[in-house]
C-alpha cells in the first residue's frame, strides 16, 4: 500500500472513531441568566471544552438558580449530581473554611488588589483545599464588589444602614461584619430574595452591579448605595465525579477553559460596572455615589478583632500587603 493510502486509512478510521466517540452533556448551574457575568464565564467555559475535546464535553446551561441556590447546588456537586456550579463564594465557607478569609468585608483595595489575591499564591493556595472535601475547584471567577439597596433612604455611612433588615448571604463572615453597621442581617438563598424584597419581608439586600441589573432589583428597590464593602469572589467548581473520569489531557483542557472562563467573566463584571449603574437609574434608581468609607471602615473595627482571632492577623496583612 502508497503511503498516501495508509495516511487516507488512518485518516477515515480517525475520523469515524470521532464520530462514534461519546459526548458527555455536563449540567452547569448559576444564579443569573446566561447574560450575565456568570453566563458570560460559563459560556466561555463550555465552549472551550466543547473545542477542546473534539466535542466529547459539552454542557446544557440551568441560569437563573434552576437548580437551586448556591448552597443546594455545592452539596449536589459534592454527591455528584450536578457537575458543574459558577458560584460566588458566599456558602462556600460552610464547605471549605479556607475561603473564609477573602469574605472579609473592606479586606480589597479595589478589582486590581482582588483579583491579583487570587491569581497568585495566597489564592491558589486556598483552590488546594477543595479536593479533600470532595469539589474541584477549577478557577476563581468573579461576582464583584457588593454594595447596598433598600426601600427605605439612601446610605452615606453606617448610621443610615442602621435599623434595615437586610437579606445577606448565608456567611458568618458577612454577618458578623455588617452587625457592626447597625443592620439586621437576614441570611435567605438568592433564588427566595426577589420576592422577599417586593412583599418588604426585608428593607434591603447586597450585590454587585451585575447581579442588580440581571435580577431586576430597580422593580423592588429604590436605594442604591455604592458602599463597595465586599469583594464578592467566585469559583468554577467541578464534581470529583467527572473529573475523576477526565484524562490528564482533557484535565488539562478543562483548567484552561476555567481560566479563559474567568477574564471573560471579570470583563464583563467590569462593562457592567462602567454602564450599568446608568442604566440602573433610568430604571428609577436613586443612586448614592458618594458614600464615607472611612466610616464603614471605623465601624467595622470590633469585627477585625474577631477576623483576626478566627484567621490570624498575620494572614489577613498578607492580603492587604499584596500589591
Ligand atoms: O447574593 C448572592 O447570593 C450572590 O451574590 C448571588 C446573587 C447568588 C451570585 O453569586
């Protein structure tokens, strides 16, 4: 046989081989719609393992807390049900305590200081940890800088925050920092929030710009105050399950894919940041924009003691130190 006709064999035995190779249809959950932040990254994400593996891993997309909230979708991950959650890191404490530290209110300078935390060592540290409570962490991705809405005033400094009960995530981090401000921290699932704002169960609630404007939050709420006092992280996290499955060379497509994930969806958090607040009030928001950080950050001094007890002193100088 012409080497020409053994290169043609070889190429159509290939290529029927690829035609029989089995997809696999991974399930991908996250809170907003597939617009937002977390769908622009989880789009991202599957699309490259799509390519990546010649179409052996593709993903069917659950928006918009289809399959929960973010705590419900973590055990899932954990028992193999689900296989992949873009998550903010609010619950995630509960299940790996290591990421507690970055939940630390007024802990970030600005987007530059988080996400360089979390792309060097301290943050890739602290993705080690997750196998051994049986979630893989791909990437650290991105839900923003939190900041405050309520139906009741607009909100300069803490003392005007005082007296609203607010919804917050389910993380003691959280709480503990905001109880300093004067609110009433109500821990509630997202998905129970929306409703929760229009019956007035609660006066207000924290998230970042993306996720107001992907929620609708200008329906229920008339108060948006950017008081920036959280760095909201997020995560791709990845059931043992199928990764346990992966080759080291679909493993190796499925980290990159998780990091192409994370600019896309840190690009996006940014656009919503720089157009959304506008847009927010043509939606009938009254935006305060100019809010006395330093107060927030006096009141929130007796919290510090408590985080540096629970975390280390030292740990947290590491974070602010990084440059
Ligand atoms: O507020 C939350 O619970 C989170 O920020 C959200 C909206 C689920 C996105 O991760």
């Amino acid at each position: 046989m012409k080497l020409g006709h053994i290169a043609a064999a070889c190429l159509s035995l290939a290529l029927s081989a690829g035609a029989f190779a089995q997809t696999t249809t991974l399930k991908i959950g996250y809170a907003t719609s597939k617009e937002s932040h977390y769908g622009v990254g989880s789009t991202v994400f599957c699309d490259e393992i799509e390519k990546g593996t010649q179409g052996r891993y593709k993903c069917q997309h659950f928006a918009n807390s289809a399959l929960g909230g973010e705590r419900e979708q973590i055990e899932a991950i954990q028992l193999g049900t689900q296989d992949l959650l873009n998550t903010s890191t609010g619950p995630v404490g509960n299940f790996v305590p290591e990421v507690k530290i970055v939940d630390i209110p007024f802990l970030f300078r600005d987007y530059d200081h988080a996400r360089k935390v979390m792309d060097g060592p301290i943050g890739q540290d602290i993705l080690t940890k997750f196998p051994s409570k049986g979630i893989i962490a791909l990437a650290w991705t991105e839900n923003g800088f939190r900041h405050m809405t309520n139906s009741k005033r607009d909100i300069v400094k803490p003392t005007d925050a005082a007296g609203l009960k607010m919804r917050t995530m389910e993380n003691k981090v959280h709480m503990d920092g905001y109880r300093t401000f004067g609110i009433l921290p109500t821990p509630m699932a997202f998905p129970e929030l929306f409703g929760a704002l229009q019956q007035g169960t609660v006066d207000g609630q924290e998230n970042p710009i993306p996720v107001i404007l992907s929620a609708k939050f200008s329906q229920v709420q008339k108060h948006l105050s950017l008081t920036g006092h959280v760095y909201s992280p997020a995560l791709l996290l990845l059931s043992p399950k199928v990764w346990n499955k992966l080759s080291d060379a679909d493993k190796k497509v499925f980290v990159d894919a998780a990091q192409k994930a994370s600019v896309a969806q840190r690009k996006k958090v940014n656009d919503d940041e720089n157009n959304g607040i506008a847009q927010l009030e043509k939606d009938g928001m009254k935006v305060t924009k100019t809010v006395d950080g330093a107060a927030f950050r006096e009141a929130l001094k007796p919290a510090y003691v408590g985080y540096a007890k629970e975390f280390g002193a030292d740990n947290i100088k590491k974070i602010s130190d990084v440059k």
